[in-house]
C-alpha cells in the first residue's frame, strides 16, 4: 500500500497510467495520465511541470499542458527530441509512468485579475501556456481583454491547430498566428511573431503579458512589450531549460543567482533581463 500524499517524498515517483494520447504534429505528442489510485493525484497550478519517469529509461521535467479544471486528470505535451522523450512518445494508453510534483512557480494570474493579458507563445512553448489560457477563458469575466499571439517557423509545426480554430471563434479571446515562413498554399501571415504587436493598440498601464517559446524569441518579444509601455514586473517569461532533480540539489538548472526547477520555471521580466543580456548563460 502506497503512503499517503501528504508524507510521499517528492524523491519518490507515483504512478500514473496513460488513458489517452493524441498527435499535434508529427513527433509531438499530447499524453493523458491518470494516478494508480485517486488519493494521490496532486493539485497543481499552470505553468508548474512534473518529473516523468519512464522505467527503464529516466525522469524528464515536462510542463503542465491541460486544463486545471479537469481534476484527477493530466496532461502533457512531449516532442521526441532525446532518449527519454522518445520513450515516452512510445507509451500506449495504458502503460504505466513515475510522476514527481508538482513542482516550480506558477503563471501569477491571480494577480492579474482586472489586467488586459497578452499571451505569446513560441513553437512548443504554446503549451505551458495552454493551461493560463484554459483559466483565463473560463474566468474572462475578471480580466480585461485576451489576446492570443502565436508564432512559429511553417504552417506544419503549428501545435493545437484545432484548438487554435476553436479558440479563434471565442468573443473572450483575439487570436494572432505568424510563421516565419510558408508556401503559396498559406493564406495567414508570414514573420516574426512581435510583427503581431505592430498590428494592436495597447493601454501599457493596464496589461500583463505571458511568454513562453525560445529564449530569443522571448527577450525581443519582452523589450518589444517594453517599448509600448508594459512594465518588467508585469512581463512573465517561462524558463523552459534543463532541469534534472527539481529539488534544487544538483545545480544543473542553475541561471545565475536562480535556480529555474526551484525559483522558476515561471519569472517576472524584471527578475531576469540583466540574465538574459548574458550570452554564455
């Protein structure tokens, strides 16, 4: 019999079965996972992420993908870049993963309330932003405008499309999508993603921003928020680096005086700019 939630060291894993799993483009999957045994499902907030063990393989960090609504249920969005990844893209429902969590800051929305909210995301980095953009819509009466931008290098890495299309139809929620570039076959807009910021007109004193994707996508996506008057502390980035124990121990995520597994993933613009300036960082 397992120890309950509230003594389970966050050292040791708990299992967790894979009940769905769906494609959002070639090698990049959505898994759903739901615990052995209902006590020890963990509440968690978005922009945290847990420790997936695969038996046989390792632990990889992956961030909170799904809707934080959906009690006893997660999920995750994982691309088959290295050998942990793979295996875990190689999961049939199911099969059983070690989960350790939740772990790391959260998208401070809470504190947004009343704000217009600027959402920016990246490539795969849509996808810790996914569940803030779950909470703000089911929540929209609290919060000011939404608007949705999103960027990425062709039309054929585009992740949640169908989402994207649903999403465009909400009255709460302006949705913005760019690639860097495309065929003739694409009709929507070609170029970087802080082209999208040319496009609107924003009140500085009364919006927030989220940002999630490449690093350098998220400092010129940051000092372009600046530029139309958005404060650093209302800037939030997620730190999506290597992180190994997530318990502050091993020193593998270290981002000068931060740790990303403890301090972050999730920080304020103003906490991380003079870091960002550091190439060998």
């Amino acid at each position: 019999m397992l120890p309950d939630t509230e003594s389970v060291s966050p050292m040791l894993p708990q299992p967790y079965r894979v009940c769905d799993i769906s494609e959002e483009i070639p090698g990049c999957l959505t898994l759903k996972l739901i615990p052995e045994n209902e006590k020890h499902y963990q509440d968690w907030q978005p922009g945290q992420f847990f420790m997936i063990y695969v038996f046989g393989h390792g632990e990889v960090p992956i961030s909170i993908s799904g809707d934080p609504e959906k009690s006893g249920q997660l999920a995750f969005t994982v691309m088959s870049v290295g050998s942990i990844t793979q295996a875990i893209c190689r999961l049939k429902p199911g099969d059983a993963v070690g989960l350790r969590g939740p772990f790391g800051s959260a998208w401070p929305l809470n504190k947004l309330k009343g704000q217009n909210i600027i959402l920016m995301a990246g490539g795969l980095g849509l996808a810790p932003l996914r569940p803030a953009l779950y909470h703000l819509l089911g929540n929209n009466q609290a919060y000011g405008n939404i608007r949705l931008m999103y960027g990425t290098r062709q039309p054929d890495s585009i992740v949640f499309a169908d989402e994207l299309a649903r999403w465009s139809d909400h009255q709460a929620l302006d949705v913005s999508i760019t690639v860097d570039n495309a065929g003739r076959d694409w009709s929507g807009k070609v170029g970087v993603i802080t082209d999208l910021l040319k496009e609107i007109s924003i009140n500085g004193s009364n919006t927030s921003a989220l940002i999630c994707g490449p690093e350098v996508m998220m400092r010129f996506s940051a000092y372009a928020l600046l530029d139309l008057g958005i404060a650093m502390d209302k800037i939030f980035v997620s730190m999506e680096r290597n992180m190994k124990c997530a318990l502050k121990m091993c020193g593998r995520c270290q981002y000068g005086p931060y740790f990303i597994c403890h301090d972050g993933p999730v920080f304020s613009f103003d906490q991380v700019r003079e870091l960002f300036r550091i190439r060998e960082l």
